[in-house]
C-alpha cells in the first residue's frame, strides 16, 4: 500500500465514527493540554528565578577576586590572596572564551555643587569596556580624557537626588521633591573632606611628634564636566559614577594622602565571556589561576536545580492525564478492531498485507495523537493566555517555548503510536477466516 | 517432478481441536487441478469441502501433507508470506459478497490493486474495465447497498479478477441468491474465466451449480468420492440439467 492510501485509508477510518474519534481525541487534548500548561508553569517558574538573578547582574560576567577559598578536603579549609595585578589581568585575557576583562579601578570621592554636595564611587572606564559590559547611559554620552582643567565625569543613576547640604543636613530638593541639582549645574570634586565640611570643627588628632594633622595643606578641587547620568538598569554599575580610567588612575595617584590607592594591583576584576556556555570553562581556568571567582551562573545554577524538582512535579500531575488519554486511545482501536474484525479477514483475504494492517492502525492511533496535540496545544495557548492575566499579580507565569509546543506533539504522536502497538498486533494476528464465516 | 498440475494436493489431513475432541474435516485429500480448469467441490454441509477450499487458498494451516500451487508449497509458508502469495495469484469470491460498504462499486473493485501500491488513477481505470466486463458500468458510483444481490456478487466478481490472478477460489458464490440471479451470475463467472483462461475452484452444495464445472469432486466425510469430468459442460444447457434432476 502506497503511503498517501495509507494515510487516506486511515483517516476515512477514524471519519467512519466521528463521535468516538472526537470524544478520544478529546481525552487527547485534555491530556496533552494539562501536561503542557502545567510544564509550562514549571518553566515560568525557573524563568522568574533566573530572572530574578539576572537583574542583578549579567549572567555572562565573572567577578574575580584576589581572595579565594581553598577547602582542604575534611570540611575546612583556608583563604589566601594571590596579587590581581596587570599581569593577570593580560594572562585572564588570554583564556578562550573570554570576551573583555576590565579590572575594578574605582575610588571614592565626593562632589560639590554650590552649598551641596554628595559622595561618589567612581570606577575608571574605558569607551571599550563600558561597551563590552553593557554599561549603558540614560542620556549623555561617555567621559573622555578632557582637557587638563576639567574632568568629564558621568554621575551615577541617582547621584543628582543625593545631593545635600552638609551643614544643615537638608536634601537638595524643592518642594515638589525634584532635584536642586542638575547636570548643568557647576560641580567639582575633591578627595579631601576638609574641602567639604570646611564650617565642622575637625577633631585633630594629636600626631606623635605634637603637630595637629590639620597643618597638611587642603587638597585640590577639580572642576567636573557632567558628560550623562548612568542607566538605572545597569545592574552592578547604575550606583558609579564614571570617569576615564587614565583620568582616574591620575587623580588617584594626585591624592594619594587621601586615598587609598594602589595602581599596581587590583582586588576585583571583572571578566566577561563571550557565551553563558563558556562561563564554566572560564571559572575554572582562572580559580586554577589561585584566584577567587564569582558569578551569577552558580546561583543561577542552584536555582535551577531547586526549580527542578517542582518541574517534574508539575510535568509528572500532566502526564497523569495523558496516561488516562493513552489508555482512552488503546481502548478506543480495541474497540474498532473487534467491529472491524471480519473486514481486517476480507482484506486480508484479498491480498492486504499484515504489516500494512498494523500501519493502518498505528496510522489511525497516530492521527488521534496528532490531532489532540496540535487541538491540546492550541487549548494550551489559550489557557496560559488566561492564567498570565489571571497570575499576572501572583509574579507566576506560564511560558510555552517553542520546543514544548512541538515537543507536545510530537510526545503526543508517539504515545497515540504506542498505545495503538497492542491493538495493532492484535489485527496482524487475527485469522482472515473471520471473511468467510456468514454470520 | 513430471506432473505439471497448477494445483497440486497430496495426502492433505485437517484436523480440529474442538475442546478435547478432535474433528477430521480432511482424512487425506490427493487431487490435481491443471491450469484453465473449470473446478467445483460438491458436497453436503460438514464434508470437508469449505475447508478443502481454505486449505487450498491458504486461509488455514494444513495438520499433515502437502499443497503445491506453481511450484510453491503453501504448507511451508508463513501468514505473511501466504498473504503475499494471494496478492500475486489468487482471486476470492464470497458467499456474502464482502464488498465494504462505505465504498462504491469502483472503490470496492479497486481495493485489492491499492493493496498493491496502484496509482489511484491507474486502479480506478481498470476497476472501470472490470466493471464493465461484468456489465455493471453504469452502476460504479453505487454503494453496495444500492445494489441487488446478482449485482452485488458481480462486483464481487470484478474484484476477485481486478488483479488478473491465475486462479480464482468461489465459496459459494450464488449461496445468497435466488435461482435465477445465480445461473445469470454463474454465467458471468464462467464465461469471463474461459475467456481469460483463468482456473476456478468452486464449492457448493448445489448439484445444479457444480455442474457448471469441468470437473466435479464430490466429497463426503473429507474424502474424495468422485472426480466426474464433464466434458459437456463447456457447452452446457442450463435447462436441461434442471430438467434432466426434475426426472
């Protein structure tokens, strides 16, 4: 028999009953659409565990510290530092799959606008690195080196709503809670904080030879230029403000007395990998390296495996109606190979052969499978539609990827097909004497 | 082997386990049937003869002896192969017509060449010829149940021959119909067959029917009693054996 008289053969078969082939395509549908929908929870599940990590930082990014812990095999174990310098930073460059590698070049200093002003973590970055670590700008662009006078700066997400005045202690906001402060406004920075609480008794410690420390001259102040204002979505990096790592590393080494600052090594670097695949391998080799490492992978990862449990639950409860389903099909071509008994004879008798008997029921269990499926997976849609605007407040959620959505029909293809294997052996085998025998 | 019979049966025993009683419906059957014979099987109801006809049509296993149809023995074959060898060789004709009723008649007589992998286009077109051989052109697109018994048992007839099978096995082809519709149908069998040179084997239990044959086996008891070769019969007059029993 040809396929296409197979196919057609088959399916005129299951048109012959439609009630039945309906209501056991029915069961199908419920069965497939309760395993799809409740894996697709599972999956919302671990998708807004992930999420939640992502938020906080990019999935892709390793975060490497001079400090790592070495576990000594009984439970214990020892820190120890291993000096980030820039020859590691080179070295962890060279590792395949790494991507960019950007040491934290970062210090604190304080801004000063007016009578206001506000502290400011500030990381050195180049135009390149900001680039390969998604650090992105809610408006303005990027510092640059600047002239000699004034330092292009970009201030932190919610720098300019910091501002305060330090004697009276009073925000600079007006009444409506808008900032004072904008970023045309003239600001300068200092890494002195005499330079700041200038009207504050400062408590002089006595040094050992009876001078009062006051006597070291006040530091400079550096005009700013406000080049943006940072994205509030950069994760790790919204809180910074940003200056040219050359720019930074240069008033650092000008303030030394008032910062600590050490050009020639770093305590944090960060790494980024060119996929979420070779994070791993990128781990490993640079904790071989004797350094501590961290990313968000390895929460990720721990989430992932305590969402899984809940996944095989909720697939497992789905199944349950599927098996019901299954077991609705087998019925249901038991039921038509006992009607059809003397047919399967008068076919076998005209030259029909056996395997083409069983294809023909496997094809009829298989259409059923199709069927639900494909009706399964549209009831699917349509119910986590609902349930994600019903959930929409719960935070749960229902996704149905594309892979469960063929997944489902082709699973639901292959259990029709293995639920008709019984039925379908049974026609093989019953007697074409059943064609002669007038009834 | 110097016989060149087309059907070839040696010593053919069928025994039934019914319960713990065995039933011999065949007690050793020799017979030879050579190509383009007009064959029936005559004999009361439990003589062994439909089950002579499922042994030679390999609907059923033989207990012992051989059945040897062009060459190859039917005995030794599996269900699969058995099937396979009707496909190739064999046409069936019913008692109850067996025409599948959600099908029209072309449908029901292209069956067996889709379960040879025919083009539909090239199965209905000789389904066609066939119908028209049989006289039922104007009938093809009917379903069987719009159909009278003659001419339900003629699509019967188109079917069993749409494959051009040597040999075509009749169980009681006109069992279900009244007298004068078998003799029109027995006609038509006959008449196409010796065209066509084809071989038939027929069982009844109609005298009447049987002495369409070339030859006639009677059997009782699973046993031959008889072969009559009736050599009249190729231009037999219906009439006069009806006459010919009355006296």
């Amino acid at each position: 028999m040809s396929i296409t008289d197979m196919l057609s053969t088959a399916f005129l078969n299951l048109w012959r009953r439609k009630m039945r082939a309906f209501l056991t395509v029915l069961g199908m549908v419920i069965g497939v659409a309760s395993i799809v929908v409740m894996v697709s929870l599972g999956i919302g599940i671990k998708q807004a565990t992930i999420e939640s990590f992502a938020g906080t930082g990019s999935l892709t990014t390793i975060r490497v510290n001079s400090w790592s812990y070495v576990s000594n095999g009984n439970g214990g174990g020892s820190s120890r530092q291993k000096e980030l310098n820039k020859k590691a930073v080179g070295e962890i460059k060279k590792i395949p799959g790494v991507q960019a590698v950007m040491p934290l070049v970062e210090t604190y200093g304080m801004i000063k606008s007016g009578n206001y002003m506000t502290d400011a973590s500030i990381l050195g970055v180049t135009a390149e690195q900001a680039k390969e670590f998604g650090i992105t700008l809610s408006e303005g662009e990027l510092p640059e080196a600047g002239g000699t006078n004034t330092y292009e700066i970009v201030l932190g997400a919610w720098s300019l709503g910091n501002f305060y005045n330090p004697d009276s202690g009073r925000q600079a906001v007006d009444k409506n809670g808008n900032p004072r402060i904008s970023k045309d406004s003239r600001m300068l920075l200092t890494f002195d904080y005499r330079n700041v609480y200038k009207n504050q008794v400062v408590i002089s410690m006595p040094s050992s030879d009876g001078t009062a420390q006051e006597e070291k001259p006040l530091a400079e102040m550096y005009k700013l230029k406000v080049t943006g204002i940072m994205d509030e979505n950069n994760n790790d990096f919204s809180y910074y403000c940003l200056m040219d790592v050359a720019q930074l590393e240069k008033l650092a080494k000008a303030n030394k007395d008032y910062v600590q600052y050490d050009s020639s090594k770093y305590n944090t670097v960060l790494v980024k990998c060119r996929n979420i695949e070779d994070v791993k391998t990128v781990k490993n080799a640079i904790q071989d390296m004797g350094y501590g490492t961290y990313s968000l992978q390895d929460a990720v990862e721990m989430a992932e495996e305590s969402t899984k449990n809940v996944q095989y639950l909720l697939g497992a409860i789905g199944g349950v109606a599927l098996l019901v389903a299954a077991i609705g099909i087998m019925n249901t071509m038991m039921m038509s190979i006992f009607e059809r008994t003397k047919e399967i004879g008068i076919i076998k008798v005209l030259g029909c052969r056996i395997d083409n008997i069983a294809g023909l029921f496997l094809t009829e269990s298989a259409y059923i499978g199709l069927f639900g499926g494909a009706l399964g997976l549209g009831l699917s849609f349509g119910i986590s539609l609902l349930l994600n605007q019903l959930l929409a407040s719960s935070g749960l959620r229902s996704i149905i990827p594309a892979y469960l959505a063929f997944g489902a029909v082709g699973f639901s293809i292959i259990v029709a097909f293995a639920a008709g294997m019984y039925p379908a052996i049974r026609a093989m085998k019953l007697s074409p004497l059943a064609a002669i025998r007038n009834e | 082997m110097q016989d060149t019979a087309l059907i070839d049966v040696r010593n053919v025993k069928k025994v039934y386990h019914v319960g713990s009683v065995d039933v011999n419906a065949l007690r050793g059957v020799d017979l030879k049937i050579d190509s383009g014979d007009i064959c029936s099987i005559i004999g009361r109801s439990g003589s062994g003869k439909s089950t002579l006809l499922n042994v030679l049509a390999g609907l059923e296993q033989v207990t012992s002896g051989e059945i040897v149809i062009s060459g190859k023995h039917l005995e030794r074959m599996t269900q699969g192969e058995l099937i396979v060898f009707r496909q190739r060789h064999i046409g069936f004709i019913f008692q109850s017509f067996n025409l599948m009723p959600y099908y029209t008649a072309l449908e029901n007589v292209a069956l067996p060449l889709s379960f040879r992998g025919v083009p539909k286009a090239a199965r209905l077109k000789r389904a066609e010829q066939m119908l028209e051989v049989v006289g039922l052109e104007s009938h093809k697109a009917h379903k069987p149940s719009e159909l009278s018994g003659g001419q339900q048992q003629r699509v019967g007839i188109a079917r069993a021959l749409v494959t051009n099978p040597e040999i075509v096995f009749a169980d009681e082809p006109t069992g279900n119909l009244d007298s004068n519709t078998s003799d029109e149908v027995m006609r038509v069998i006959i008449d196409i067959l010796r065209e066509q040179g084809k071989t038939l084997v027929m069982v009844t239990h109609d005298v009447h029917i049987a002495a369409f044959g070339d030859k006639v086996i009677s059997l009782l008891d699973g046993r031959i009693t008889d072969i009559k070769i009736n050599s009249e019969a190729r231009s037999i007059d219906i009439s006069n054996i009806r006459e010919a029993e009355v006296q």
